[in-house]
C-alpha cells in the first residue's frame, strides 16, 4: 500500500524525495511538472510556448519563445539562451535543432530553451542595441517590471527562466558585424565554488580559447550582464561565443551543438557526449578596442591572427576617403573579433585582442 502510494504520489508529482522500488529501496526520482509562464511540462515530455512582456509606455511589448524538455527523473535545470542579440544567429539555429535532438525520455533533470531571447532586435535586424528602446539587453540586467522594453525583457529572463534554472548558458556568436574567432568566457567572481563550477562548464563546452573575465559585478540587483544574473544568485554560468557576421554557418552551429552535448554530459542529464577540452588556452588579459572616430573600418588582419604590440590591426576614414585612425594592437595577442564591415561609431567596438596566461 505504501509503495502503491508513494508511486501514485510520483506520478502527481507531489512526491519529492523518490519513489519506492518494491523492496524498501530508492530508485530514480520521478519529478513533478515543470513550469515556465503558463506552461508546464510533465516528467519525460518535451512543450513549447511563449513568455509574454506586456505591452506598457507605448511601445508593443513582445514575447520570448521558449521549449522545456523536461526529464523522467530529477536533475540539474540547464537554461540556454539564444538571441539575447537579435542577429547572432548561430546559437538561434542551434536551439531549433535541439529542441527535437533533446529525447526528454532519456533525459535526467530538465533543459529550457530560450529561443529567440530579444525579439525586437531579431525581426528589426539590428546589432547592439534594440530598435524598441536603444537599449543593449546585456547591459540591463537583472532588469526592471516597469521600464522599457529591453528592461522588461530581462527581467522575464531574470524571474522565469535564471531563478528556475540551476546552471545557465548565454549563447551568443559575433553580432551581425563582427568576424570571431570562438571563444568561452568563464567569470570568475561569484559566491565560492560557483567560479569552479563555471570553469568546469567552460572546459565541458569544449571550446579551446577560454577568456577569464574577472570583473564582473557582484551586486545581484545590478548583475548587468545576463550569465552574470545567474552568478550572483549562486548559479554557475558560462557565455559562449561561435560563429559571426550573419551568417549561418554549419560548423558553428555545430560548435554549439557538441558544446551543449559535452555540458549534458558533465552535468550527468545524459551519460554520453563529447569529453571536456583537453587544451584549454586561458586568456588571461583581453582589450577591446574601440572606435576613437566614427566613419569606415578597413580591418588590416583576420579573426585569429597573432598581432605583435603596435602592429596595424586597421584603420578608419571618413567619408571621402581620407585616414583619420590607424588602430593598433596595445599587446601581443591574438585577434578574438574584428569588424568586418564598414560602418564605425566613436566608442564601439572594432576589435577584441587576447592574450594567453
Ligand atoms: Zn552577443
């Protein structure tokens, strides 16, 4: 009768600790539906649906398409994000793959998928910043209830998917202009084992090229960046980054996919998947260059490329032509982006220089 119970009890979902194997011992814990807004997924089923930011100041408001791919039996919740810039397109594509690749049946613990995370910036087409409110959507976390739309969009991150999670991925690539080499960024401030945890992520993600981010905010009510939302609640997190230029390109996209599957792995949700790197190159130091002008970008050196302390990297006209910048290297390192399109904006980015620890 007990054991009859404890198994009706499984099924509801109301039952947290485990269910009884007939002979007194515990077995795989049967979890309880999962949910994400309004829309709950049952143990070993995979369910789509959307998050809704409602409209508010006079803008349209908009919504987050998202899939839980929910496990027979208790586990991590890993959350991946896509889209967070509306035209990194590689992770977005990934996600669609996966939402079909995940079997939920064979899956511990659960997986939510974010797949389109700034919707503004998605169907308006633009780099950086939303067409919505001029806002870049990681730079507002944790965000805010009541603000503008890329504000409201991260606080429906913050609340429906980070606090629900218990380890989180921001995947993002080059924005629509920049051409990068792939790289994961592991920060290291946060709560104790929290920085080992992500470093572990970040090996398990297998990308070779790790930079260490050791500035991040610790405040959780000013987390800025969204991994670092998850950090600051004790959540170990990691940003990805493969893949650039618009493009969609088969062997990013595929970065991606053996990344997730390596963090499946090492997380225990699947027991098979590729084996963490096994040559981490840590960057240590990084610099992102900006624009000291605003005109057109001539980029002197491609994605990956070792440059030396001083060596051109690139240069910046005006709009009939004439040289007002030659942007240079301030160390040794390697390129880890560089624009690769003409238009420039004093203050932006128009490349990213690593060096190695
Ligand atoms: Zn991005």
């Amino acid at each position: 009768m007990k054991t009859r119970l404890v198994f009706t009890l499984c099924v509801l979902g109301l039952y947290p600790f485990g269910s009884v194997d007939g002979r007194g011992g515990p077995v795989a814990v049967v979890q309880s539906p999962f949910t994400v807004g309004s829309v709950s997924a049952a143990p070993g089923t995979t369910v789509s649906g959307t998050l809704d930011v409602a409209a508010l100041g006079g803008d349209t408001g908009t919504n987050i398409p998202f899939t839980i791919i929910h496990g027979a039996i208790s586990g991590p919740v890993l959350a991946l994000v896509a889209g967070t810039h509306g035209m990194e397109y590689v992770p977005i594509i990934a996600l669609q793959r996966m939402r079909t690749a995940i079997n939920p049946r064979t899956l511990r613990g659960t997986v939510i998928l974010v797949h389109v995370a700034n919707m503004p910036s998605f169907l308006g087409r633009t780099i950086y910043y939303s067409p919505a409110d001029g806002k870049n959507l990681n730079r507002v976390f944790p965000g805010r209830a009541v603000g503008t739309l890329s504000e409201r969009i991260a606080e429906t991150l913050t609340r429906e998917v980070i606090t629900r999670a218990t380890h989180v991925i921001d995947l993002h690539c080059g924005d629509g202009n920049e051409s990068l080499s792939p790289y994961s960024y592991w920060i290291t401030t946060g709560p104790a084992g929290v920085a080992d945890e992500s470093r572990a992520l970040a090996l398990a993600f297998g990308l070779d090229h790790i930079v260490v981010d050791r500035e991040r905010p610790t405040d959780q009510a000013a987390s800025v960046y969204l991994s670092n939302t998850a950090i600051t609640r004790g959540k170990p997190a990691l940003t990805t980054e493969t893949g650039g230029m618009a493009v969609v390109d088969d062997g990013a996209i595929a970065l991606v996919e053996r990344g997730v599957a390596g963090v499946l792995r090492h997380l225990k949700m699947r027991t098979d998947g590729p084996a963490p790197t096994g040559s981490p190159v840590f960057i240590g130091r990084n610099e992102v260059i900006r624009a000291g002008v605003t005109g057109i970008f001539y980029p002197a050196v491609e994605r990956g490329r070792t440059v030396a302390k001083g060596s051109r990297i690139g240069h910046i006209t005006d709009f009939h032509g004439r040289v007002l910048e030659e942007v240079v290297a301030a160390f040794d390192g390697e390129i880890l982006y560089i624009v690769g399109t003409p238009p420039v904006t004093k203050g932006e980015p128009v490349a990213m220089v690593g060096a190695r620890q």
